[in-house]
C-alpha cells in the first residue's frame, strides 16, 4: 500500500483555499487573503505528516478561478502547470465552495470536468463548503444539503457525482482566539482523508489538457464573438421599435386632428 496521498485544492477565488491547506497541515504556510485580493498565484505544494501515521500528505493549492488579477487564458496555464504536478496519481480534489453553491461555482465545476480532469472527476472529488457556522450540527449539515440540491438541477448533478459534501468553518484568530473551530476542522478533515482516500486516481486525460484548453479558450472566443453579434442585433431591434412607436404615435396625432369634430358638439 502506498505511503502518500495527494490532495489537491481547487475552486473560485476566495473561497478559503489556503485556509483549508493551513488547517490540514496545521501551518501558516499558506497566505490567506483578508483584504479580498486574491493570494494564491499558481500552484504551492507542501508536505506533512500525521502523528502516528506512516504516512506523507501532500498538498497542493492552485489559484482561484475568477482571480482578476489574471486573464482567463493566464489562470488556465497556471493551473494546468499546478494540476500537471499531480500526473502521478491525486488522492482527493477538494473542490471549495463557500456559503452557496454559486453559478460561478457550477461554472468553475464543469470547467475541472471537461478542460482538466474527465466525467469521472466526482468519484475522486470531495466538495467542501467554508464559512458554515453548523458545520457540528448534523441536522444543519443535512438541511444543507437538502436546500443545496433542490437550488437548482446543475448543483444537484454535481453534488450528486461527488462523493461527499463536507462542511467547515475555518475561523481566523481574531474570530476564535482558541481555534477551537479549525481544531475541530482539522481533526474531522484529517480523519476523512486517512479513512477514505486510500485510492489513488490516475487521471487519464492530462496529456491532452493543453490542447484542451487551446479549444475551449477558441471555443468561448467564439462564443463571445456570437454574444457580441446578439449584443448588437438586440440594440437595433430596440431602437426600431422606438422609431416604429414614435411613428405610429404621430400617425394617431394626425388622425386626431383631422377628425371630423362636428357630430360630436360640446364633447371636445
Ligand atoms: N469565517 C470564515 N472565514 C473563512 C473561512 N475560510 C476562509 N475564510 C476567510 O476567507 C478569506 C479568504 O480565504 P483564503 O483561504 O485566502 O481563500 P482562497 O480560496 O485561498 O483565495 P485566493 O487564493 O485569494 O483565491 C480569508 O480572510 C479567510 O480567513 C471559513 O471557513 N470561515
Ligand atoms: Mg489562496
């Protein structure tokens, strides 16, 4: 049996990442960003162990998609150099979520599916929700859930491809100067990882992910192209229907005054 596991982090920017790789591996060595300006600028690996595990983890968090310092195309290649770290063989994506399930969030999802990993990407991934101030509850883990599949058809898929929702409240210092919150965070997330992702997952496409991104980025120039056209046809149907109500509006003027009045005495 192998003595490592892989983990990788990925998902929206902001969405607490880094904390997720400080709390597993119970350092500061990876830069958390209070000031909502995104701090993870590519890949960042680290290795640790668990006290009385014969066991190295390794930990690799990428940058957040969404991350505005960086166009579409440059968050693609980072990642694709992060994600070509883990060629090898990965234990567990995380994929994080914070507060909702987002459209964005959905978006970022099916980008992981069919430009990085394959169909098969929930079987290996692990959706882990951040900022969930119940996250001991197991009634409000459950209504959770429940709410989150029945938010819309595109959530309840991938939450029901991945092979669990986990949830967290990675608390900074200030907020919990204990940390009694990471501690219970830590202990739950490394008890997961060494009870259930002993398998390791070669992904089978990554030899292929530049090609696929050099399609999806034409792909959605393309798109964006069409979305321009569309943009421009919706604009000048709006201003012929204003040119068609102004002319319908003086053609009724016309007709009122050329009305013949006399049948009508007193009325106007
Ligand atoms: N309350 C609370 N705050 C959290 C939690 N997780 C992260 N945060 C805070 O959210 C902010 C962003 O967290 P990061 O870990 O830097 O997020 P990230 O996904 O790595 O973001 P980028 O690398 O910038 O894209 C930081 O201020 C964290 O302290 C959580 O579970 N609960
Ligand atoms: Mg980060």
């Amino acid at each position: 049996m192998t003595n490592e596991r892989t983990i990788l982090l990925v998902g929206r920017t902001g969405n607490g990442r880094s904390t997720i790789a400080n709390v597993i591996s119970n350092t500061n060595k990876f830069k958390e960003s209070e000031y909502a300006v995104s701090e993870s600028e590519g890949g960042q690996i680290e290795h640790f162990r668990i006290r009385g595990e014969n066991m190295i983890y390794h930990i690799i968090d990428t940058i957040g998609i969404g991350d505005n310092r960086f166009t579409g195309e440059e968050t693609l290649h980072r990642l694709a150099n992060a994600i070509k770290g883990v060629q090898n063989g990965l234990n567990q994506i995380f994929f994080v979520i914070s507060g909702k399930f987002t459209q964005e969030d959905v978006e970022a999802f099916t980008l992981f599916r069919t430009v990085f990993f394959g169909e098969d990407i929930g079987k290996y991934t692990t959706i882990i929700q951040t900022k969930f101030p119940g996250f001991r509850d197991p009634e409000k883990r459950r209504k959770n859930k429940e709410v989150m599949r029945n938010q819309n058809e595109n959530v309840a898929t991938i939450l029901n491809s991945c092979r669990r929702l986990v949830h967290v409240n990675n608390l900074t210092e200030q907020e919990d100067s204990r940390q009694r919150a990471r501690n219970d965070c830590r202990a739950f997330l490394r008890n997961y990882l060494s009870s259930n992702c002993q398998n390791v997952y070669i992904p089978s496409n990554l030899g292929e992910m530049d090609e696929r991104i050099q399609n999806y980025l034409a792909e959605k120039s393309h798109g964006d192209g069409e979305q321009i056209q569309i943009n421009q046809l919706m604009k000048e149907n709006q201003h012929l229907r204003e040119q068609l109500n102004n002319f319908i509006a003086q053609q009724n003027l016309k007709n009122l005054q050329n009305f013949p009045f006399q049948g009508f005495p007193g009325r106007f």
